[in-house]
C-alpha cells in the first residue's frame, strides 16, 4: 500500500516539474527567481511624483495694480465720460473708463456701480510716473488719452489729483448789459457783452492763455437758462455764436445781444436786471472745435456776477473769480 502512495506522489511531483520547466522554457517565468531570498537592497524606492501647480493666475492677480477712486467734485457728465491714465514717459495705459451718476457713486459706462470704487489694470512693470484723469468724448473706442485732462498728478503712488492745465487764480474781468445788434432800437438789458464802453469798445477780461484742450465760454443765465455768449480763445476777439444776435454790427469781442431764436421758450427781449440772472464765463473741454460734454456749461465757472436788480446797461460791473470748482479727485494706489 505504502509503495501505491509513494508511486503517487513522485507521479504528481515529476508532472509539476514537468509543467514548470515547460513555462520556464517559454519564457513565462523566471526559474531563477524561485525562492530567491530577497534583500531589501533589491527593492527600488516608489518614485515621488510633485503636483504641478499653475501659478499663471496667481501671477497675473500679483501683477495686477487697483486704483481706488476717493474724495472727489467731479460733476456728472450726460455726455462723454471720465478715464484713467497711468503714464510713464510716453507709454499711456488706460486704468479704466468711468462716469459719476446723480447720488455721487462712481459708475461704469453701462450705468453699473464700480464694485470698492476701485479700478484694475495691469501695468506691465510700469514705473508711474504720472497719474491723470481725461474727459472722453461719447464714441471714444480708441486707447490713447484725449488732449482734456481734467486732473492729474505727477506721482506713482497717488494722492488727490488736481486741475492744472490752467492757472485761473490770476483771472479777472468785468462785464455790461447792451443790445449793440439792434441799435438804436433799445432792449439793452437783453445783451451781455465782456467789453468795456468805447470807440471801438475795449476788452473787460483779462484771462490767462489757454493750453491744449480747453476755451472759453461766457454765459448769461436768466430764469435758470444758461444762455451761451459764446466760446472763444482770447479776450480780445470775438466768440464762435451769433445765434441770437440781430442784424445790426457787433463788436469784435465776446457776447451776445438775446433777441431772437431763444431756447426753452423764452421770448425775446428778456431782462437780465432783473435781479436773478447771472453773467458767468466758464472754462469748456475742446476736442478739435467740440465740447466732449455738450452744450452745457462745464463745472469749470471761474467767473461770476450775479447781476445787480435794475442795473443801468453800459456800467462796467465786475466780476469775481472763484475757482473751486476745478476739478479734483483723491486715488489710492495698491
């Protein structure tokens, strides 16, 4: 019985061998590596593999510089619209395009409030050199600044920027009532005329010259109607309207005789000593012979006369010079 079993078993022991070495000779497996004892040595380390990180949005957010709109006058423009500039030598990147609405809130163009009042850009590693403030006309799509520059300052790291494009301190002038178009028909309070009695009749302002980018305008304003003079460059020389004038001659300085073709309804002649009109002159933007911010008068009213109940036409009255409404506006820069 004992030799069944031991035939059995070398039987079953010669096949295993036999099927081994058939796989071994097909390359199935290694014979070698049969009981091998294996050394710790042997064992390759599992390769550490590092996240790769994309660091081009961390990046592009470092890099980028915020410009926080503060303190400011700037009045609301209906037309046209404000942009930000930062400047180094010639090179002019725009921070953004903006306007101001009716509760003072800093808006974007579609009307939208600027999220924390603050602007972004990316400066490309500019070292600032100036910071300024353009007036845009309505259709600007173009990404150089206007020659209008209502404020600026020539600093990187920000601070209240300021209207200096011209020194108005210094300004002065006097004005007269007088229809000289319709002479010697009368109406003289219906016309207000920057000149000083004479033949010819003098120049009452004395203004400084003006830069790039801004003219000019005297207004005079009856029953809360600004009523143009017109705009002009100099003070000795006439203005660009003759809209309301009549036939007769003019002098060659700026004013205007109201006697027809009034706004709003108003009927000609009017009464400006009245006791609740005004004569104004105004610094206006100009781009290429256009007001970027419409018919109406920029904040910009340097001089002003309330004009005087009953006041006599052809008295030299003067006017005074008050410029706080230049424009200004506080930006923090980080």
């Amino acid at each position: 019985m004992n030799k069944k079993i031991n035939a059995t078993i070398l039987l079953v022991l010669a096949i295993v061998i036999g099927v081994l070495y058939y796989i071994s000779s097909q390359g199935l497996i290694d014979m070698n590596s049969i009981n091998r004892n294996v050394d710790e040595n042997d064992i390759t380390p599992t390769e550490v593999i590092e996240p790769v990180i994309d660091t081009t949005i961390e990046t592009e957010i470092d890099t980028m510089t915020s410009f926080t709109l503060g303190q400011t006058n700037f009045e609301p423009l209906t037309v046209g619209h404000y942009e930000g500039w930062i400047i180094s030598g010639a090179e002019k990147i725009s921070i953004g395009k903006f306007n101001i609405n009716s509760q003072g809130e800093f808006i974007n163009l579609d009307g939208s409030v600027i999220p924390g009042n603050t602007l972004q850009v990316n400066a490309n590693g500019m070292v600032i050199e100036k910071i300024a403030i353009t007036i845009e006309p309505q259709d600007d799509a173009d990404s150089v600044p206007s020659n209008v520059v209502a404020a600026e300052i020539a600093s990187g790291a920000g601070g209240r920027l300021l209207f200096s494009a011209v020194d108005l301190s210094t300004a002065n002038g006097q004005y007269i009532l007088g229809t000289p178009s319709d002479d010697p028909a009368g109406n003289e309070n219906s016309g207000l005329w920057f000149a000083i009695p004479g033949n010819p009749p003098a120049a009452s302002l004395n203004l400084p010259a003006l830069s790039d980018g801004w003219v000019y305008e005297g207004w005079a304003v009856y029953e809360g109607n600004a009523l143009t003079t017109g705009r002009f460059a100099i003070a000795n020389s006439g203005d660009n309207f003759s809209g309301y004038n009549a036939a007769g001659n003019i002098p060659n300085l700026p004013g205007e005789d109201f006697l027809q073709n009034l706004p709003n309804g108003l009927v000609a002649p009017i009464n400006l000593a009245n006791g609740t009109s005004q004569a104004v002159v105004s610094l206006e933007p100009d781009i290429n012979g256009i007001d970027p911010t419409g018919d109406s008068p920029f904040q910009i009213k340097f001089l002003v006369a309330n004009i005087p109940s009953g006041l006599i036409d052809h008295s030299v009255t003067n006017m005074t010079v008050d410029t706080s409404s230049a424009p200004f506006i506080d930006i923090s820069v980080k």
